[in-house]
C-alpha cells in the first residue's frame, strides 16, 4: 500500500485534495511544520492542537544525535515526538544543501528512516544548486535518480517513498524528470532544491521551475514544494498545483525576532501595533512580547498560526473559485513575487487547460486580471462564434435595430471580448464584476475580436463603440469598420 | 476644556492620532463598536477587554425605553453599560434615516445626551440621503446647520460636541460645510449619511464626498465617517483622513450569519473553513460554529476581532509609510471599491499636499501605482531640474560616455522620469522597488519627461532608450530625439 492522493477540488491549477499514508487522512493544501528535536519551539502535541496534521523532521539529526537515536529506534518516531499525525522525514539532503557532504549513505538514511517508523520516506537526493551550470545539473540529477531507484529497491514497491524533483533551473530537464518520477509510479512529488529561489525572492524563476515540472508530474500526484514556508507565496504555489508546503519558518524567524505576515515580514522590533488577528496579537503589545522572557515562543506561535490560516483561506478559495484572487491580493505585496505571478500570467495555455470551466464569479482587480485564465478560455472559446458574412460588436449593448442587415450581432464585454447576446447570463460574462472600463481592459476585449476575425476570415466585421474607445479600437485591430457613434 | 485631537504620525492624507475627551485618551485611528442596550451581543465590558477604547450607542434609545431611561439618569450611561472608556451618543438620527421621523427635539436629545452623561454629544442632524436634490440638500443642510449652533447654544462652547457634515453629494456643499463647522470651533467632525453609499457599494461617490468635506475642513480635526464598519473600507477611509468609524456591522452581520473578512464578506453555510487567524476560527470549524447556541456571539466576536486587527494593521502602516500598499491591497477585493480607489488616484493633487515627504520604500504593484502620491509629487519636483541647452534622457544607467557633449545627463526611472545620477539614492528613486517594466510604467516616466521639457522649453533633449521602449516614447513624448540603441 502506497501513498495515495484524491483531488477533490480544483481551481486555476491548484486542488484541494486528501492525501493517505496508512491510516492517516490529510486534508491539502497543507503545512507541515519542520520540528527539530533538539529545539522545538512548540511541542508536536501542540502543533497537533494547533491544526497541523502533519510534520516534517529531519531523521539526518536523530541519526547522528546520541540523544535521540536509540530513543527513535526503540520507541519509533511518533512516541518520541509525541505526535500521532502524519511525520515526513527529511534524509539529510537539507544538511547536504548546507555543507555540501553528510556522513549517511542513501541506503543507511532509507533504512533508518523505516527502522524509525517515519511515514514517508524521502532518499538522500541531491540538492543542486539553482545556478549550477547545466553540466552538474545533468550529473546530480543522475545520481538522484540512481538513489531513487535505489531506494525503490530497498525498501520495496510500497514503501511511502517520495520521488523528489531535481533539475536545477532547466525547465526541460524539470518537465522530463517529473514524467519520469510519473513513469515510476511516484505519488508523492517533493520539487526540490528551490530555497535559494525563494530565500532570494527569485519568484519569477520559480514558477518556471515549478510549471516545467508540473508539465512532467502526472496530475494526480501530490506535489510538496519542499522548503516552502512563508505564507505570502502559498496562494501562487497553490496556483501552481502546489500541495504541501513546510515550514521551518516560524521557528526560525521567531529566533530572529521576525514577525511573519501574509504580505511580508516585519522585524518585531519596529512594531508599533501588532497588525493581527491571532489570539496573541490581540491580547499582547509589541512591548509586551518584546520584554517577554517566552518571546520566541509567541513569535513562533503567531507565525504559525498566520501560516496555517492562509492554509483555511486557499482552502476556502479553492472552493469558492476565487483563487485567483487571492493570488492577485498576495503577489502584488513584494515587486519579486509580482514578477511571478505575472511569470504565471504568461503561462496562459499551461493553466488554463486545467482551470475549471465555470466560478462564482470574475472581479476585475486591475491590468493583471487581463491575462486570467477566464479570459484566457473565452478567447479561445471565441472560434466556435460563426459570424455569417456580416456582422456587428456593438460596445453598447442594445437590442435596437442599427440600421444596416447584419447576419449577427454580438456584445462587448471587456477583458472577454465579443458575446452572442443570449450567453450574457452565462459564466464568465453574466458573472463579470468591473470597474469602470479602462484601456487595458478594453485592449483584451479586442484580442477578443481579433479572435473573431480570425475564425471568421470572411466576414466583414463592424466595431461599433464610443469615440472614447476608438484610438484603441483602430490601435488594436486592423482591417475592421470602426463606428463610432 | 473640548475636545482635543492630536495627530502624530501621517501616510498619504490618513493620520494616527491621539483624541482627548475629558480625562480618556483614544488612539487613533479607532473603531467605535456600536452598542445596543437591547441586543448586547458581545457587552460592553468585554468589547474594551478585546481593545475597544470607545463606543457609541443610541441616546434615542436610552431616551424611548421605559427600560433604560430612568436608569441612564440616575447612574448614568457608563454605569448602566459598565463602560469606563469614551462613550459617544448618537442622537436619534440615524432613528430619522430610517423611519423619516423621531419623537424628540434636537433640544432635547442634546439635554439628555448630557443629563445621562454622554462622552461625545451629536445634534439631531438631518441625514439627507444622498440621491436627494440639491433644493432638498440645501434646505435640510440649513436646518442640520440651524441644529448646530442651537446645539452650540444649549450646551455652552465648552461642551464635548460633535459638528456633523452633512450635504449630500454635492462637493461643493460638503466643502464649504466642512469650512464653516471649522470656523465654528469644531475639533470633531462626523461625516455623515453615507451609510447608503456604502451599503451599495458606491465607493467612487463616497470618496468624492469625503474628499469635498475633507478640503473644508481643517486638518487638525478629527473626522468620523459615521456608519462606516466594514474592515475592507478602512484603509481607502483612512487614507482619505478620515479618523473613526462605528461599527454596528460586527453585530447585525453576525446576526444574519455572515462572517466578514478584510476582503469581504462571505456566508457561514457557504463557508467549508474559516479563513482567519483570530481564536475563534483557529478553535472551531464552521459546522461547529453553525451548530453552536452561542452561534451569534461566536461570529460576533470573530467579526469584532477581524474590524480591530485591521485598526492595528492600518496604525502600523501609517508608522511605515506604507499605507498605499495597504489601500492597494484592500482596494482590490472589489471592483466597486477599485472605482474608489481610482478615483482617490485621480486626486494627486489634493492627496499629495498632505503627504509626506519620505518613506521607507516604494512597491510597484501594478498600474494604479503609477498614480500614487509619490510619483505625482516626483513629478512635480522635476520642475526645478535645470536641463542647460543640451540634454539627454538615459534609459540605460550607465556613466560612460555618449559621445556628444550634454550639458547635463539623467537616468530614467518609471513611473517617476528622469532624476540626476547624484539623487539615485534618494526617495523615491533609491527606494523604489519594481517588477519588470511595462507600458503603464514606462508611460507614466514618460510623464516625467515631459514636465522636464516643459520647465526647460529651451533644452534640445534626447531620450536614449532599449528598442522595445521606442514605440511608447514615441506615442508620449512629442519633439523629442529618440536614440534607441
């Protein structure tokens, strides 16, 4: 019995979905905070009550620590921790990352991590460099997928193994190692060796990184974007098809007086007010925790708490349809991670091929919403418009007669474009919420129309719209009669 | 002694402040929660357990109810709702909105109001709505003013009041109002009848209205926008200057199961997790909360506690200097409000007056960001650059030479324009932070540009740019040498 995951959800490319490991159910999206044994900050117990139903160690520490070794080998791993959730285990490929060397071999840290009781098992990959050249790239990835068909011997065909993703930052060789891990019937996909992408807000290049390897990874595996713990980019890895996320942050950044936010952090120590709604930051000042000898511990624990609440909100907007907004409201607080999502943007064919076809609703939320996969889809879905030889987009819409025989007339309806009239109900132009009309909204519309023009070569097409929009109507479609009433 | 309003601290036109009444100090910005002596959904004890420093309740409703009368008079109103912090009155004419007419004069509710000891006392004012006429608007203004200075009258110059601006939407009225309660003395200043605006959403007529009152009314008071309780709204609010909002919502939302959230408001039957860090949602899942008794209060107080987190987010903001990317953020989550916070863009001029000069950063995060404060206040500093006969207008920010003898040499930074190299470091050129340039961006430097041009009409300038930039410098800047390289 392997791992095994069920979509239950979509919206753009995320899920909510429920993964298995024995007999323990995870809901995702989710987090799995990082428990380092020799400093927890917060208990697993308390973790557990806190929401997480699953953590992440590091089973490298227990196998080299004298303390915890025989302890996790006699007791197993849940006991000793105290933790009856779902426990990852890393292999000590984080320490790898860190010092370049580790004294485990891959067989030695996969049988460990089985001796240990560790519900899944990671081998001892390696974590490439971002901006390694792609020879050493093509050289680890080797031996990362020697070990992972190593492990595969080792431990079996059932054992809970997880299939980590390298391949540095060459899309082609993410994608192919991602069809490969399908190939060997991976379920479980950690996409790897992207902290440094993250730690310097390199977003654009991680979401390269991540679609390359989403084109590869089957759908139906789940993906942990291994590292990922700051809650600001959740939303856009989610988007991604990101479902699991892991975090050393809130412990971390609690040491270092850092307070987490979902639109940055923020150094405690410049606080004036405590701008959350956790049960900390409302019974607490900033002085307060600053003075506090158990500081660390309520940074650690507002920033989980915050964490594991934007894991409810993309769960909510998984289910809403409203992803999209969220991942618009996230991306524009750093300039780096709005470079990612307009990467995302860009990648309109990859995400909107697995987008739902029908959302509660489309709110307008300035130029980037333009290039949403909504609008995306009704640009495609355009083609199957036939036109008959003469035919009308009036940006007024009216059903008066407009005194010339047009075989059909259609609606305008920015950033969509043209619409028969009797779709005006029909998602996403009955369900479209906009400001007032503004020049980029209007410049998408006319993709719209060209779409039109493009499946309808014969047709002699007439845009009828207020002089107001007529530079943009001439700037962007050639060839059409332009009426400006 | 009146009451006294400090401000300490200032972002865009938004303030923190410190408001003294009596012997009670209220920081601000700040919520007043509303209390119902009838309906206590969460009592008033509790509220400034949570941080409500102040409230408000309804002296009509003290002064109608056999209940409450007599007791209010003989212990008191802070007794009676066991509140030792600011106490504000309304004084039935919220009452005369909704049901047309009361049964006190304007007399006698301001001698109640003091007779049970209100903190902060308000005339009967009459709540024109705003679809009214101007005949009406001007005819009801009269009598709101006429009520006032008879307020003023009755209740001797010393007195804790309240000046209420009426004036429907007509901005002319509202400004001169604002003038004419300033030149009365007053220090506190309720916008008021707006609640209709917001109810449907018309936030771009709700910043033309309070824009118009705040150019009439002095800046060193204090500005209440009466009825304002929604958290999405607080952030455009403030940034406008306004200073207090009251909030019934936290209350009558919870009593229609609604659950609010800074991005909206959402439905708890429609809710499959609760997307908040605050304790409630951190405790409980929405079915608990759906089957709880306590239902109405455990919503109540989730709504409360998300309406003050965002007072916190919004002092630390102003702190920051970054309360444009909270506006930003807030503005988004709906369309109607993104038409209110355009609109508050499109006041650069009234807006970046009250500014301040420096800031720790500037964040692109989008087009609307291009109108802000600090580039239309860039702008206008450009004026004083002195170009000499031949300039040039560097894309590329190099040092080396450009083979033509240039009297002086600027590099180009959208969306500001062109700065001398020696102020590279300086806000808000050194500053900012942005995305890959695009057309919005690079336009509005072109703006820059032209004010350059048009403070130095003698410089025979070139703009050296990349090719892909041509086409833009070209469409927005007109006499001008493009050396695309």
């Amino acid at each position: 019995m392997t791992i095994s995951f069920e979509i239950l959800d979509e919206d753009i490319n995320g899920r909510c979905g429920r993964l298995k490991v024995g007999d323990n159910v995870l809901k995702t999206p989710a987090l799995l905070p990082v428990v380092n044994p020799h400093l927890p900050v917060i208990p697993p117990p308390e973790l557990k009550a806190m929401g997480a139903g699953a953590i992440i160690t590091n089973a490298y520490i227990f196998y080299r620590s004298s303390e915890f070794r025989e302890q996790a080998l006699s007791r197993g791993l849940h006991d000793v921790l105290g933790f009856d959730g779902i426990i990852m285990t890393d292999s000590g490929s984080f320490q790898l990352s860190v010092y370049g060397d580790v004294e485990v071999t891959n067989r030695e840290t996969l049988l460990f991590q089985k001796a240990i009781g560790s519900d899944i098992l990671v081998p001892l990959d390696i974590p490439t460099h971002p901006d390694s050249d792609r020879d050493t790239v093509v050289k680890e990835l080797e031996i990362t997928m020697d070990r992972i068909r190593e492990a595969r011997e080792v431990l079996g065909p059932e054992a809970h193994l997880a299939g980590p993703l390298q391949g540095g930052l060459f899309s082609d060789l993410r994608e192919e190692t991602g069809r490969a891990l399908g190939d060997m019937g991976f379920t479980f996909t950690p996409v790897g060796a992207v902290v440094p992408l993250m730690e310097s807000y390199r977003y654009r290049e991680l979401v390269e990184v991540v679609l390359a390897a989403k084109r590869g990874i089957p759908s139906s595996s789940c993906v942990h974007l291994f590292g990922a713990g700051h809650p600001a980019m959740f939303a856009l890895a989610v988007a991604m098809g990101c479902d699991l996320f892991d975090s050393a942050a809130y412990a971390l950044y609690a040491k270092e007086g850092r307070y987490l936010t979902t639109h940055g952090s923020m150094k405690l120590d410049e606080l004036s007010d405590l701008p959350c709604s956790c049960e900390i930051c409302r019974h607490t000042t900033p002085d307060e925790i600053r003075k506090s000898p158990d500081r660390i511990r309520l940074l650690a624990r507002h920033n989980l708490i915050v964490t594991l609440s934007e894991i409810a909100r993309i769960h909510q907007a998984i289910t809403d349809g409203t992803l999209w907004e969220l991942v618009d409201e996230r991306c524009r607080g750093h300039p780096e991670l709005l470079r990612g999502y307009r990467a995302l943007l860009g990648h309109g064919e990859q995400i909107s091929a697995r987008d739902r076809i029908s959302k509660r609703r489309f709110f307008y939320r300035g130029s980037e919403s333009c290039l949403r996969s909504e609008v995306t889809r009704y640009h495609d879905l355009i083609s199957r418009f036939f036109t008959g030889r003469r035919a009308l987009v009036s940006f007024e819409r009216t059903s008066g007669s407009f005194g010339e025989p047009y075989d059909s007339v259609f609606w305008f309806r920015p950033p969509f474009g043209p619409y028969p009239p009797e779709l005006h109900e029909t998602f996403p132009i009955g369900q479209s919420e906009l400001p007032d009309w503004d020049d980029d909204m209007v410049r998408a519309g006319c993709k719209g129309i060209r779409a039109l023009i493009t499946s309808n070569p014969e047709c002699d097409l007439t845009v009828r719209c207020g002089p107001e929009w007529v530079p943009v109507v001439r700037q962007e479609i050639q060839g059409v009669t332009i009426d400006g009433y």
